[in-house]
C-alpha cells in the first residue's frame, strides 16, 4: 500500500525533473566581419574618404535596420594609422569617414593606404543592415574627386548584415 502512495509523488518528481532538461537558454555571439578595400595612392594635397550608407529596411516584424562597425586605415607596412572611427547608421544614413595626407604620417609627396571596413552584430539577430562604402581621393583644399572606388558590405550570416 504504502508503494501506491508513494507513486504519484513519485511521477510528479520525475515529471518536473525531466522539463527542466527540456529548457534551453539562448545564447548571443559577437560576429564580426571586414573587408579590405584596395590600396590607394594618396598624394600631399589629397584626403581618401570611405562613404558608408546603410541601406537595408526595417524588417518585416518591424525591427529597425542598424549597421555597427568602424573604418580604419592602414599603411604600406599594415600598421594602422591612428586609431579605428566607429560608426552606427540606421536605415538609409550616410558617415563619412576621412583621412588627410597630413594625417597619414608619411614621409615625400606620395602615400599608399588601404581602409579596412569591420562590421559588428551578434548572432542570433533580426537586426537588418546592408552596407555600401564607396572609396573617393580628392583634392583637400578644392574637393574635386581624384578617384572612386565602388564597394559593397561585409556581411554576417543570416540574421545580422547583408540581409
């Protein structure tokens, strides 16, 4: 008899230990993704600027579109140049980030860079972002384009940029 009563609480027991190994937490991991645009040739009078735009829309569940990174500039030797300009642009917002011959820290009448875009999300996201980023030189005291360069985004798997 005493087994009978013991048997429901028993079930009970076993019942609320084996939902608790159905519960599962979610976890977030920072994702980051870079693209290298090409080395361009920057002469004393010019300042290269990469132009960056989100264009992705709000998703369909209403989630703002939001793109987070930074652009730093990096020497013929690969060292950086300075430190890295972090941005955040919503849908549709335009930043552009500069640097100067005068800033660049080189030596004579001619200097190579390469700016490295870095995009940041977390994974999972329903955060959409879609990143362009044209690079132009041009003249730093008229502001006549010298060179363009066309880009599109780094992007980050499902959930996070380039949707």
């Amino acid at each position: 008899m005493r087994i009978f009563k013991a048997l429901p609480a028993f079930i009970a027991g076993s019942l609320l230990s084996l939902s608790a190994f159905g519960q599962t937490t979610a976890t977030t991991t920072t994702v980051t993704r870079s693209s290298s645009l090409p080395p361009v040739g920057l002469a004393i009078t010019e300042t290269v600027q990469v132009n960056l735009t989100n264009t992705a829309s709000a998703s369909s569940s209403g989630t703002a579109a939001s793109c987070t990174g930074s652009v730093a500039f990096y020497n013929a030797a690969g060292t950086i140049i300075g430190t890295a300009t972090n941005f955040t642009l919503a849908s549709g917002q335009i930043s552009s980030i500069k640097l100067a011959y005068a800033s660049a820290g080189a030596a004579g009448q001619r200097a190579v860079v390469r700016p490295v875009i870095t995009a940041t999300g977390t994974q999972p996201s329903t955060v959409p972002c879609s990143l362009q980023y044209p690079l132009e030189s041009y003249d730093t005291a008229t502001g006549v384009t010298h060179s363009f360069e066309a880009g599109a985004g780094p992007s980050v798997p499902q959930g996070g940029f380039g949707r």
